[in-house]
C-alpha cells in the first residue's frame, strides 16, 4: 500500500479522537477522558509521521522530543497552580513562534513560490508574530510586570498603519517573492510589533478573553503552517483549536456583557476618574465569630477567585465544605466564568483539591436563588462579585454580570487587605451592613475555621 494513503488514513483517525476529545472535554465529568482521547490521536499522528522520512532527519526529530520532554516535565513539575495562565500564555507564544518559523522556513527553502504558497507563508507569519508577541505581553500582565492598560493618542491610527503595512508588504512579496525578499522581513518585524500593540491597551478584568484569544490565534497559526508544509492533521487541528478558542472567547465577552471589539480597543481595567470614591466602615470578624455564623447556616454558597489560588487553599476550602456539610449545611460553589486569570482557573483549581463535580454552579444558577443563602464566603473574589456592576453607572464594570453575593443574608469575604481586584476598582460590597471582612491569609483561615469545626 501506498504509504502516503496509510499516513492519511491515520490523520483521518486522528482527526476522530480530536473531535471526540474535545466533546469530551466540554464536561468535566468526561474531561480527563476527552484529554486522554486527544492524547491518543496526537501520538497516532506523530508515529505515522516519522514513517515520511522526507520530513526531517531523525536525529533532529529525538533532539526536538528529548529537549521539549525536559522543558514540559520542568513546567508541569515546577510551575504553581497561581501561574497556570503565565504558563498557558507562553505556550500559545510557542505555538504562534512556531508557526512563524515555519514560514520562513518554506520560504527560504522555497523562494519560487505560487501564489496560493505565498498567501499561506503569509498568513503563517503574520498570525504567528502576532500569537507570539501578544501572548509574551499577556505573559507579563498576568505576572505583574506590565499589568496597567497602555493606550496613547492615535494609537487606533497606529494601529492601522500597521495591518496596511502588512497587507502592503504581504501583497509585494507575492508579486516577486525572490526580488522582494525585503518585504518578507518587513512583513515579519511588523506582524510581530501588531503582537504587542493588540494586547498592551487591554486591562487586567479582561485577561481571561484575551488568553482564550490568543489561544484561537495559535489555533490559526498552526492551520497556516499546516497549508504550509501540506499536511491534513495540522490544518484539521489547528482549525479545531481555532474554532474552539473563538467559541471560548465568545462565551467569555457574553459572560461580561462586552464585545470582542470593547475588550481589544477600549482598555477595560483602566481607571476611571469618573468612578466614585467609596467611603464606609468595614465590619471586621474573626475566625470564632465566623464558625458561630457558619454552624448556625443551613445553605451556604463559596465564591472562590484568585485570591484561592495565590492562598493555595483549595484543599482546606474542600475540607470546609465537608465540615459545614457534616453540620447539615447545604454547601455550593458559585463560579464566575471570568474568576481567576484564565477560562476555567477556578474548575481546574477545585478539581485538584476533589470538590464534586456537581457542586460547582454557574453564575446564571446561583443568583436566582442568592437571597435565600444563610451565608455566602467570598474567597479572593473581587471584580466578579462587585454590585457597582449592577448599581453605579460610573463604574468601568457597568453591565457586567456578576455574582450577586451582596444579596445573601450573610457575606463573608476573605482578604488579606483593602487592596482592590486585578482590575484596580474599588468594590461597595465590602462596606455593606451584611459584610463581615476576615481579614489574614486565606488559607490559614480556613483552616482555622475547620479547626472550630473540629472541636
């Protein structure tokens, strides 16, 4: 048999476990089969790879499988569950920086090109540059080093220029790609300054669109070296991913009540001098006085956030829920599609920890019924649970659904201090009469309170 029709018929394969496993991965009943599913096709697909010599050497082929084996046991085995979307971030830089350099290596292998090789080359380039800067930006924002929104006059205009200089470019390399050589590296410095001027206006509310984004655009890069190299498997995949990111993204800006457009050019998460300065008193409580509140509830709600994750206290939070559910307390946990730094980050950060996978609710479940929660615990949420979406116009997050928690018979929230969320505004909830702020670290309070629990 022909070998090129054994290698398609095993793409074709591949393509099924894709497919499947992302269905699969849409529960997360079903998730780890999904990803085991996924798994499975990738490693058909890179077996009957190596079967086409005509590739690469094999020799390059084990440097490649030995030196990324290492970098990924590295990341899984070092990097905390605080810097999962730093580290998701960076793999969609990979991903696009990949793409990029498969372009200039079908182009530099290949300089008599046609047209339709020309326009994959292209777009590989471009959607690669721009994957990669942008998330090596959306890298440093989520570590802290470049969390501001950055938007000057004219940026917009800037901006412009930019994507019309690419298409310029894009279009004279096609017309004499050897001749033109220029514009191919114009085409690349460009693509790879959109990177960066598509991400740094963006604030830090809107971080969790931006990496579904960017991970849609690695999806896409992926697909244009697939039409590249002329390979089935990479462009079904990429289109996948592609899609899917895209899906995400739409899902994301709908949980924010935002358009894709708001969140790349208006940089939410600026201050706003039009937001009002809260003034109160906060109501302080201790770890005692909470456990009389908690042992008294018979339906209580947690609303987890960052804070959770920086705390590490996923485990003692499910600890507490077994405690208040031994108790005879009804125990849920609300989440907001856009908590944490990354589509996900809070489903991902209490499956760690065993939480049941039927006691975590979406916002649209939760808040129909929250005046009827006892208490409601807000661990390390803060933009996601902040009423002046709903009260104050003024507020950068007008019009953004949120967690009603203010709306329980009891809040309390858990903070080491005053600070205000990543996306810099200030929150009401935390001077409301039915607010009880616990002040300390997260995770050593509650394991105070499961301690209470205990005696």
């Amino acid at each position: 048999m022909d070998t090129s029709i054994v290698i398609n018929l095993v793409y074709v394969i591949s393509t099924f476990f894709f497919i499947l496993g992302l269905k699969k991965l849409g529960s997360p009943a079903t998730a780890r089969s999904g990803n085991m599913l996924s798994s499975v096709g990738m490693l058909l697909a890179i077996v009957v790879t190596l079967i086409d010599k005509n590739i690469i050497s094999y020799q390059w082929i084990l440097i490649g499988l030995a030196t990324g084996s290492i970098v990924g046991a590295l990341m899984a085995r070092m990097v905390a569950m605080t810097a999962m979307p730093e580290m998701v971030a960076v793999l969609n830089g990979f991903g696009g920086i990949s793409s990029l350099l498969v372009g200039y290596a079908a182009y530099l292998l290949s300089p008599n090109m046609g047209v339709f090789t020309g326009v994959t080359i292209s777009a590989s380039v471009f959607i690669g540059g721009v994957t990669f800067t942008g998330s090596i930006i959306a890298w440093a924002k989520l570590r802290g080093l470049a969390s501001k929104p950055l938007q000057f006059t004219g940026q917009q205009f800037f901006n412009t220029a930019l994507l019309i200089g690419i298409f310029y470019s894009a279009f004279m390399l096609l017309q004499d790609p050897v001749a033109n050589v220029q514009f191919f590296y114009i085409l690349s410095g460009l693509s790879l300054v959109m990177g960066i001027m598509a991400v740094i206006p963006i604030g830090g509310a809107d971080m969790p669109v931006v990496i579904s984004l960017l991970n849609s655009y690695s999806g896409m890069a992926a697909c244009s070296a697939g039409f590249v190299m002329n390979n089935n498997l990479l462009i079904v995949a990429g289109a996948l991913v592609g899609a899917s990111g895209i899906i995400l993204t739409q899902i994301m800006c709908k949980a924010m009540n935002r358009s894709l457009g708001h969140v790349l050019f208006s940089g939410f998460g600026a201050a706003k001098a039009s937001q009002k300065e809260i003034t109160g008193e906060t109501n302080p409580i201790n770890v005692e006085d909470t456990h009389l509140i908690l042992e008294a509830a018979t339906n209580v709600c947690i609303v987890p956030g960052y804070g959770l994750a920086v705390a590490q206290a996923q485990h003692a939070v499910r600890e507490l829920a077994e405690m208040l559910e031994e108790n005879g307390a009804e125990v849920r946990f609300a989440i907001h599609p856009v908590a944490g730094r990354m589509p996900g980050h809070m489903n991902v950060l209490l499956a760690e920890a065993n939480v049941a996978y039927e006691n975590l609710h979406e916002m649209d479940d939760v808040n129909p019924i929250m005046e009827n929660i006892d208490v409601c615990i807000v661990i390390g949420a803060n933009d996601v649970v902040n009423p002046a979406a709903r009260e104050e116009e003024s507020s950068p997050i007008y019009g953004m659904p949120v967690i009603n928690v203010d709306k329980a018979k009891t809040v309390i929230v858990l903070k080491r201090g005053m600070a205000s969320g990543f996306a810099g505004i200030q929150n009401p909830l935390f001077f409301k009469s039915n607010t009880r702020m616990l002040f300390g670290d997260a995770k050593s309070s509650v394991q105070g309170l499961v301690s209470e629990f205990k005696q």
